[in-house]
C-alpha cells in the first residue's frame, strides 16, 4: 500500500479543463515528445511516493486528468485513487480495480462536461477569455496578454485569467459592468467566489502596453482580499501567511489613497503578533471602510487607479513607445501565493543564462510575493545550471518544466525568459505555474552566443540573429563590464526608468555638456544630467557615455540612445529626485528625498537591472576581449581560452551576416535604419550598397512604411532616405506623392510629415527636374506641413508628443500661419526647369494649405533678389548648396 506521497503539479487551467470536457482523454495521452502530441506545454507532473513495505523512493506521472482529479479529492479519497494508479501502471490492478478506476475516470469527466455546459464565458471586443476564438493583435489586448493567451492555447500551465481591452479602456463608460463581466469570468474558472469567507477569489491587476515596457506599467496584487475574505484565508491558510496576504492589500490601498507609508512592504521576518497590529493600524488609517468590506468596490476603485496611472503618464509611456498612440489593457490573473512557507518561491527562468549565453539560469528567492524580485526589493539568489539534475532537489518543479524550454525557444525564436511561481503546501503538494513569458534580456556576450547558436541550430535565420543582438550588445561586447555583486557595496541613491536593458556603468556626473567634454579629454567616462532633454542634444549624445533626464525625454533623444547604445535614466522627479541649480556660489547638485545629494564631478553607477543610481564606482572587469579581437597577446586561463575563442567565431559570424550585401533577411526599414546605424557607421559606401540593394527588391513595401511613419521614425527615416541613389529618391517622391493625391492624405496621414522632412534639405537639381509640376507643388505642401510640426511641437514641448499628436489630429493645422522659411533649402530647386506659375497652377489641383503658396511666391523670384547675391557670403553659401549636391550651373543663370 502506498504510504507517503507528494504531488508536484503544473497549475491545472480552465482552458484545458474545457479540452478534456469536449475531447476526452485521448488528446491528453501522448507524452511530451511524442510526434502525435498536439499539447505542446502539457506536463502534467509527478507524484512522489513512498510503499509502506519499503523506503525507496518511486515516482508516477499520471496524464493530465488523473492529475488534475487528484488535486480536486480530500485526503482520502486520494489516496485510495492514487492506489489505483499505481496499480495500473504497475500492472498489477485486479479487474475489480480497473473498473472503479473506469467509473470514477468517466464520472470525473461528466462533471467536468456539465461545469463546462452550465457555466459560459462572457466575451466580447472589450472582454476576452482564455476560451476566446480568433487571433488579437498587442494593440488590443497587449503584449504581455497576447504572450499569455497564446502559452495557453498551448497547454502551458499559466492561471486563469482574462483580459480587459484597449477599447475596454477607452469605454470609462462601461468599465464598471465589463469589470463585473470579468470578474464573473474568473469565478467560474477558478470556483472561487469574490469577497467569499469560505473560498475567496484574490486575483492580480496588470496594466500591460502593446510594447512590453519594464518596470513602467502598474501591478496590483492581492486584490480582494477584504476583511470577510481575510478571515476564510486565517482558516485554510496559516495565520502568518494570510496576514502577508492582507497587508499586501492593505499596502496597495493606501498607495491608492496617498496615505504615508509607514512600513515596508517586506513582513517576512514579522511574527503574528506584529502583523496583526501592523493590521489594525493600517486599517485605521483607512477612512473609507467600504474599501475593506466591499470586494467589487474594491476592485473598481483599484482599477481606476490604474487607469488613472496611464492617463497621467501617457506622455512618458508616448515616449518608450517610440511616439505610437496606444491604450493600455487590464490582466485580471488569479493570484498564485509564493509565501507562507520555504517550499513556496517565485523566479525568473532564462533558457540562456543572462549573462553568459550558456547554460541556463534561475533568479529565485523563498518565501516572498513575486513582484519583490521584480521591483528589486528582495535580492534574488542566483543559480546557474547546465545539466537539469543538478537542480532536482534544489528546484524540482524547475526540473520538471525545463524540457519545455527548447519549445518555447523554437516557437518564439529567440532566448526566453520565464516569470515562474511555486505554490506549496509542505510536504505534501506543489503547483507550478507560468505568469509571463518575454524574450529574454541578455548581456552583450550573451545575446551574441546565444543568437548565433541557434542560429547554426537551424532555430533562426538571419533577420532574427539582428533582432536579438541589438546596438547596446555590441557596444558591451567591446567595453568593459561591471561586477554586478559589487553594485551592493556602494551607496544606493535612488531611481529611474532604464531605456537599456542589461546596460551597467561607472562615470562621472556632469550638468553640462562643456563639462562632460573636459572629463571626456580626461579618458573618463561622463553621464549627461540634464533637466529635460530635446531632438536638438540627440547631436552631442555620441560624445557622452550615459545621460540622466529629470524628466520623460524626447522620443528622439531615446530611440537615438537605444541606437548608439546609451544606458538612459528617464523621469527622475518622479521618484523624489531634484536637480537644483548653482546659486550663490553653491554648484549645482542632484537631492533625493532624504537629502542625500551628488554634485558634479561625483562618481556615480547605474544599472538598469536593478533601475537605480548609486553612488560610487563599481569594480570592473577589462574589455579585454577587444584586444583578443585585434590579435594582441591577452592572458587567458584554460577555461577562457575556450570561451574567448566562442566569441571571436561568434563574432565574425554576426559580421559575415550583416555586412552582406545579401540583405533579403531584412524585412522592414526600422531594421534597415538600425543596421546602417550601428554595424555600418564606419562603412558609408557598404551601408550606401547595401541601402540601394535593399530598395531595388522591397520598393513598394519601403514606400508604405515611409507613409505609415510614426513621430518618433523621423531620424532613422531620414537616416535610410540620405542613402539612396538619386533614381531611387525620385522614384520615392513619385510614387508617394500619387499614392498621397490619390486617397487624400498628406502631412500628420502622409507618415507624420515624414515626406517633408525628406524635403528639408537640398536635394539635387537632377531629381527636382524629373519631377512634375504637381508632385513639385505636393512636396512643397509637405514640406509647410512639416514646418507647421515643428512649430506645434515647440509650443507643447519635446517631450509632450501624445499633447502634439493629438493637438494636430483634433484642431488641425490649416490656421496656422508659418512664412519664416529656409530657402537656402530650395537652392538646386531655383535652378531646374521648373516653371513657377505652373507649379502654382498645379498646386490648386490638390489639398494644400495656404502658406504654399506664400512659399511658391517668394521661390518665383530671381535667385540674386532672394540671397541678395551681391553679398559675397551669400553667394558662397549658394556655391555650397549646389556643390554639396554635385550641381554646378552658374550662380548667375537660373
């Protein structure tokens, strides 16, 4: 007879009970690697069992429903049924056993059927459920909701959940019935009840983006949880581990109402007699008793406080969404409790190790709530492995989920990184679950190893090894790096939102860029401090090595620091950190908010991973591997021989593949912009191949990305524009311009004025000359439009590009008046065979604003009249124009 036993299970969803419901046992008995196995992430778990008559230790891995029927038994029926299995798979259950094991597998299933049948799912374009049929788009339910649904048709074992959407968010409207919709939603797929005393539904809310941003969007735990819902928790829980639970909410509804925050959030080391002190006084301090009474209310309120986040940093969020307009989506998720015991643990799970690219590696701590490793409050242990057993008694529901690891690499192609969590009751059952799956973020060495393995693996081809190995990997590859445990001896400062992630290093703090020029001559590393950062500082960020922005910068001063590799800080005062001037003779300085202060000149450290500021220097490691590169004799230990010679091949390999001229890999100009940015800067005629080449095969789909341009595309745009052939900039001009006159667009519709801004600077009198009067007259429409932008963007601010955006997109820009132009751009234009008052002519044919023809008049006079030629300055800037675009009429004929 079985004696003691243990179940280590992966979390058993209301999507694949609704599978076994309609589809019985057989899709569920095929084991993971079997070819016929349609249930990629289906690994249901062991039992670990004991016989009475023996102490060897056994294990059984039960299918699915078996698995997922004893978790739904008491005590002693499971038993009773685990003996039946174990008597099936040995193969000594008698005919008598084989029938009651029949009967109670089919009496399972037919209440699971009559659950299924009696208890539908509400969904609609507002709500959507694990159930849901159709595919959605990150725009409308989110990356990391999309990420989730899709690991769930998968059979992975991810908590029910479901989804408020973007239009949900747009319809304040609704939201209070659509919230009640989905919490009904997650009653029926968990069998808790909201607010119940006896088995009370506690879900968490995530506010998720079309782009995955780290560390931005908002996270709720433990919602829910009111006093009657406390109580049923004291009585199936330890007391301990539901006062954790409570004072969780409890931290989260003061955060909601801008109640001081007395303690930490940390209650693991508190005895019971504290925590519930700590109770009484925060719920004391909580006027609104409903809060703590009314699980709905509740609720409601918390997700409009979410919501609230958004709309007053939806300029900040604008920016790391490169200037995209986009709403957010709420993840309702029923909570998985990774505390009250050792047992019990959340991580992160990377099927590459972070930092090296071999071998896998886990972030974990015991006995805490998840969010605590992410947000950094808890220091997480780190553990590396390259064999699976190594970790099986250490993290066995690890072990038994890692040979997923390979599919989920396959089916994502890149590296993965999972946000795990453990549940335990000790001793005597465990359950795993999958909370979020993102692309793994890698150090340079890392991300280059593992994008290069796989793809001599066959995983990926080539456009995928330059999505994984991004600008900020090559710049870390060649420099040196920073000891991460040393970032605990210094003095923590304090916050801010990383642009890079994986991105570490030691500078000296500057307020000016004269002054971060003197400690560049110096040989040292700078990081810029600024009080807002606009386009115009994108010019100088190549000489500095990190910047620091009080506030949200400007879209194009972040994609140009993703571009060149600068670790970034963003949005400093919001977490309590001032830059105040020099005044009486006192220099500048940065002040956090328990006074702690860093002048110019300071050592400092940043780290993305940790998202903080410290003070001090961090010990570093040599960028000797630049020196290997180049040939030069490098003392190496045996072991790092091996890898440094890894890394050459790998490294030449990623150049063999960028550097070809063979570019049919690169599916979009975003990468085209990237390539030519990063891996081409000291190659101009390579890159000028490569862009042309790419062109000639891909016209049409660059010309609709041109016109599908958002605000904070201009300079990667422009960056791939400058590079074509004149043909191939004429062909441009033509085809935009008849795609635009026919279907009416122009300006914010035309690419957010990206034509313009291809206008804005000289462009050669051959091209000007092979256009017609009409597309000449929609360029100079263009070009006023994007003049009117700049002007829209200098009244809201830099940064403010949702305020610009939706400025333009609501009151236009038709009364606005603009005349100042630069017409030392239109240089090679006076000289083409252009007609003017033909080109006016065709201008009325079109849409345009009235500026056009303002603009027309002042180009239909003679050259010497709009330069005053008989200024000899004058007339060398006009000889410069000409030369610079390899036109050489005379300045006096026209």
């Amino acid at each position: 007879m079985i004696g003691k036993y243990r179940i280590r299970a992966s979390y058993p969803n209301f999507y694949m009970v609704n599978l076994y419901a309609r589809h019985g046992e057989e899709i569920f008995n095929h084991d993971s690697d079997d070819p016929a196995n349609r249930l990629e992430g289906n690994k249901p778990g062991t039992v670990i069992y004991y016989r009475d008559d023996d102490k060897e230790r056994h294990e059984l891995p039960p299918r699915w429903y078996d698995m997922y029927h004893l978790l739904k038994m008491d005590d002693t029926r499971r038993e009773r049924y685990l003996q039946l299995l174990i008597e099936a798979a040995d193969g000594t259950i008698s005919a008598d056993g084989s029938a009651q094991l029949r009967l109670q597998r089919d009496s399972f299933r037919q209440q699971c059927q009559q659950y299924v049948e009696q208890h539908p799912l509400v969904g609609n374009e507002y709500l959507i459920h694990t159930l849901s049929e159709g595919t959605f788009t990150d725009e409308e339910i989110s990356h990391k909701g999309r990420m989730l649904l899709d690991l769930t048709r998968n059979s992975y074992p991810v908590p029910d959940f479901c989804i408020l959407t973007a239009a949900a968010f747009r319809r304040h409207d609704l939201l209070p019935r659509l919230l009640e919709d989905a919490i009904a939603n997650l009653e029926v797929m968990t069998d808790c009840r909201l607010g119940d005393s006896h088995k009370p539904l506690v879900f968490a809310i995530r506010c998720a983006m079309p782009q995955y941003i780290p560390g931005l969007m908002p996270t709720l735990l433990n919602i829910g949880v009111t006093r009657a819902a406390y109580e049923g928790l004291r009585h199936t829980y330890a007391e301990s581990m539901a006062n954790r639970v409570y004072l969780s909410t409890l931290h989260t509804l003061c955060e909601m109402l801008d109640i001081h925050r007395r303690y930490i959030r940390n209650d693991i080391e508190l005895d019971c007699d504290t925590q519930r002190r700590r109770i009484a006084e925060m719920e004391e301090q909580i006027v609104d008793k409903r809060l703590l009474n009314d699980a709905r209310y509740q609720t409601l309120r918390l997700l409009e406080y979410v919501r609230g986040f958004f709309i007053q940093n939806q300029d900040l969020v604008l920016t790391f969404m490169q200037g995209k307009q986009a709403f957010p989506s709420f993840i309702l998720q029923r909570m998985v409790w990774t505390i009250g015991n050792n047992e019990s643990y959340p991580g992160v799970l990377y099927s590459r190790h972070s930092r090296t690219g071999q071998g896998r590696q886990i972030e974990s701590y015991r006995n805490i709530f998840g969010e605590e490793i992410m947000t950094g409050d808890v220091t997480s242990e780190d553990r590396a492995y390259n064999n699976r057993a190594d970790i099986k008694n250490e993290f066995p529901a690890v072990y038994h989920f890692d040979p997923l690891l390979s599919k989920l690499e396959s089916r994502y192609k890149s590296p993965v990184t999972i946000e795990f969590a453990v549940e335990s009751r000790p001793r005597r059952l465990s359950l795993f679950s999958v909370l979020q799956l993102n692309m793994s973020e890698m150090t340079g060495r890392a991300a280059l190893l593992a994008a290069t393995d796989m793809y001599n693996a066959g995983l990926i081809d080539e456009s995928a090894v330059t999505d994984l190995v991004k600008p900020y990997h090559l710049r870390q590859i060649v420099s040196a790096s920073i000891d991460d445990h040393s970032l605990r001896k210094l003095e923590f400062f304090g916050r801010g939102l990383s642009v890079l992630p994986r991105s570490a290093i030691s500078t000296t703090l500057c307020f000016s860029i004269n002054e971060a020029r003197q400690h560049k001559e110096n040989g040292e590393y700078v990081c810029l401090c600024q009080e807002r950062f606009v386009p115009e500082d994108t010019i100088t960020l190549n000489e500095v090595d990190a910047i620091i922005s009080l506030t949200p910068a400007a879209i194009h001063v972040v994609t140009a620091c993703r571009g060149y590799g600068i670790p970034a800080f963003l949005d400093l005062q919001h977490y309590g950190i001032q830059l105040r001037p020099a005044v009486d003779g006192r220099p500048a300085y940065l002040c956090n908010e328990q006074g702690s202060v860093l002048t110019e000149g300071e050592k400092i450290t940043l780290s993305s991973k940790r998202q903080s500021i410290y003070r001090g220097v961090a010990d570093f490691r040599p960028a000797r591997f630049t020196k290997y590169l180049q040939g030069k004799n490098v003392e190496l230990s045996d072991d790092e021989k091996i890898f440094f010679q890894a890394m050459k091949e790998a490294y030449r390999q990623y150049q063999n593949i960028v550097t070809s001229e063979q570019v049919n890999y690169i599916t979009d100009v975003d990468k085209l912009a990237r390539l030519i940015r990063c891996d081409l800067q000291n190659k101009p005629d390579v890159a000028r191949n490569i862009v042309n080449s790419w062109y000639e095969t891909h016209s049409d789909r660059y010309i609709n990305q041109v016109l599908g341009s958002r605000m904070g595309d201009h300079q990667d745009q422009s960056r791939v524009f400058d590079l074509l052939g004149t043909a191939h900039k004429t062909e441009v001009f033509k085809q935009s311009a008849e795609t635009c006159i026919t279907k009416g667009l122009s300006g914010l519709k035309a690419g957010s004025f990206m034509l313009g801004r291809f206008v804005a600077r000289p462009l050669p009198i051959k091209l000007w000359n092979s256009l017609s009067d009409t597309v000449v007259a929609f360029l100079l429409n263009e070009y006023v439009l994007y003049e009117k932008y700049l002007h829209v963007l200098e009244e809201v601010g830099e940064i403010k590009l949702a305020r610009a955006h939706s400025r333009i997109e609501t009151e236009g820009v038709d009364n606005m008046n603009v005349s100042n132009f630069d017409l030392y751009t239109f240089v090679p234009l006076l000289y083409s065979t252009h007609d003017w008052t033909a080109v006016a002519k065709a201008l009325e044919t079109i849409d345009h604003q009235d500026n056009t023809h303002v603009l027309i008049a002042k180009l239909s006079q003679p050259v010497e009249k709009i330069f005053d030629m008989s200024k000899p300055w004058n007339k060398a800037r006009v000889e410069e124009v000409l030369k610079a675009q390899n036109s050489t009429p005379s300045v006096h004929s026209i």
